[in-house]
C-alpha cells in the first residue's frame, strides 16, 4: 500500500501521542513534531506508510531515551487478553465451526492498536466485548471455505502477528491450520504496541509453532530491512497469513505470495486501498503475480463465495 498524503495528519498525530507517552515537555515534543514535519515534505507517497510510521518512532525513542514507549500499554493489553481466555476458549470449545471462530477472534484482536486508537487501561471486558462484536458481526471478503483450502494445500505457512495481547486471540485460529509446517512471526524490537518474542511466549506461541521475529522495528514488514533468517523463511513460506494493517499496508504489493489479511478496516485511506468500508472484519485473499502490473488470482484458487478479487 502506498502513502496517501491524506496519512500526513495521523503521521503527526502518532507523532505526539508517542511523544505524550514518554512524558516528553512541551519544547521536545515540538522538536519531533517539526522533524516529523520535515519528513513528511521529503517522503517519497510511492513507499508503505510503516516506512514513515518507522521513522517516526526512532525519532520519539531517540528524543526520550526511552526504549519501549508502549511497554505499559503492551502489559495492560497482555494482561486483559489473558484474563478473558476462559471465556473465549469456552466460546471457541462451544463452536459448530471452529475455523471460522478463530478467523473472527483473531480479527477481534486488531483494536488493540496504539497506531489507530490510544489503547490504555485495556481490561478483559474490552476483550471480551470486542469478541462480541467480531462473532456476531459478517465478514466481508473472502470466504472462510477458501481459507480452509488453502491452509490444508499450502506446504510452508508464515503468520505474522500484529499486536501485543493479541497474540491470545491468535492462538484459537493457530489450533486450526492442520499444516505443521507453520511460522508466527512478531516484530524485532520494541516500536507501538506491537508484538515482539516476548508478547508472543506469554501466549504460548512457541508452543505450538515455530516462533521468529522480522528482525527489524518496523510496525509491519519492510522486506529490505529485515533480517537474513526472516526473509529466508519468507522466501519459502508459499501461505502468508498476515494480520491487521500495518502488515496489509508493507506487503499488500508484494509479489508472487500467495496472502491472507485478517483485519479491521480503521480508516477512509485503508478502506480506499483494501475495498471495504471503514468497520468491515475483513478476510481478503489476494495473490499477486510476479513481474505483473495488477493481481491476478492463480489457477484453481478463485474464491469461494468471495470478491475474488486481486490487489
């Protein structure tokens, strides 16, 4: 996805909810805010808005000292989603269709986004109605039925994660890819409240998957700043699960993957660039082929009761 200048007011409003966050004074937040500003002038639109969001949050660490920012959000947020597995898990064990219940729990996880909405003092209640609202609520795409095929016909699977606690609501859906060969990926470093190694083993990730990191502190994931290991296991994954809109927005362009974004659509620029409206639980599956101007989906893997649409 590419940079919008309609972006540029969320850019410096991140910009000075961070800066809020670290307890920065009057005067260095204005400091950041008017290098964020000076980025902005120079930012090429053609490159991901988490290029940009990047940037942002180096400057806020490096004008506070402070190396997670959001570490009391990512607790709280942790905290809350743990506190609400019982009831979830009693939903999920109660479900006619399991898959779908993960799908939509792990779509249910992307509020918990500091990007977005300033989340703080999350409780489990939070959690839980947001669950709610993700089970009750249609989803828009793509059909669960094709996301079934794929999983059980892809040969290497690569989940990347989104945010912290929202690693919980990934593991209903984790307990249902039948394939064994499967990645989760978190981010390299602390940057928001994303998740990292740490938010993940506090899950139980590790338990039921391989677990890595981008090796990079990106909110999403920038290929040419990632580690060896990472883009190795990349390469090879032929099944790309990405969840919410910092992964849509690094690598809704990218070629020759086969990709499913789980996500809520937060914003008019998203909702432009994805197709749905502001609100939807989304599962888009999208297959961009290589050295190809647009989209197009492979042979055999049209979508079932879905947009079929490519990117």
């Amino acid at each position: 996805m590419k940079t919008h200048k309609k972006c540029f007011p969320c850019f410096e409003k991140q910009a000075k909810d961070a800066c809020t966050t670290v307890g920065l004074d009057k005067g260095h937040t204005e400091e950041v805010l008017q290098a964020v500003r000076d980025l902005m002038a120079s930012f090429p639109l053609g490159r991901s808005p988490v290029a940009m969001a990047a940037q942002i949050h180096e400057r806020v660490r490096t004008a506070s000292g402070v190396e997670d920012p959001y570490s009391e959000v990512k607790r709280d947020s942790n905290r809350a989603c743990r506190e609400a597995m019982p009831v979830l898990s009693q939903i999920a064990n109660w479900s006619l269709n399991r898959l779908e219940t993960g799908v939509r729990l792990a779509i249910a996880g992307s509020f918990i986004d500091s990007g977005a909405n300033r989340v703080h003092g999350l409780n489990k209640l939070d959690v839980i109605r947001s669950a709610q609202s993700a089970l009750t609520e249609p989803l828009a795409g793509d059909s669960v039925a094709e996301l079934e095929k794929l999983l059980r016909g892809a040969r290497q699977i690569l989940y990347v994660g989104d945010n912290a606690g929202e690693c919980f609501l990934d593991t209903f859906l984790l307990d249902r890819i039948p394939n064994r060969n499967l990645t989760y990926a978190v981010r390299g470093a602390p940057v928001l409240n994303d998740a990292t190694v740490h938010d993940a083993m506090l899950a139980g990730i590790h338990r039921r998957c391989k677990l890595v990191d981008t090796g990079d502190d990106a909110p999403g994931v920038l290929l040419d700043r990632c580690s060896d290991d990472f883009r190795a296991t990349f390469d090879r994954s032929d099944l790309l699960i990405l969840k919410g809109q910092g992964n849509y927005e690094s690598l809704s362009d990218i070629r020759g993957k086969q990709c499913v974004f789980l996500t809520r659509v937060k914003c008019e620029v998203f909702a432009e660039d994805i197709g749905y409206p502001v609100g939807s639980n989304v599962v888009d599956i999208r297959f961009n082929a290589e050295g190809e101007g647009s989209g197009s989906t492979p042979a055999g893997q049209a979508t079932a009761g879905g947009t079929g649409k490519a990117a």
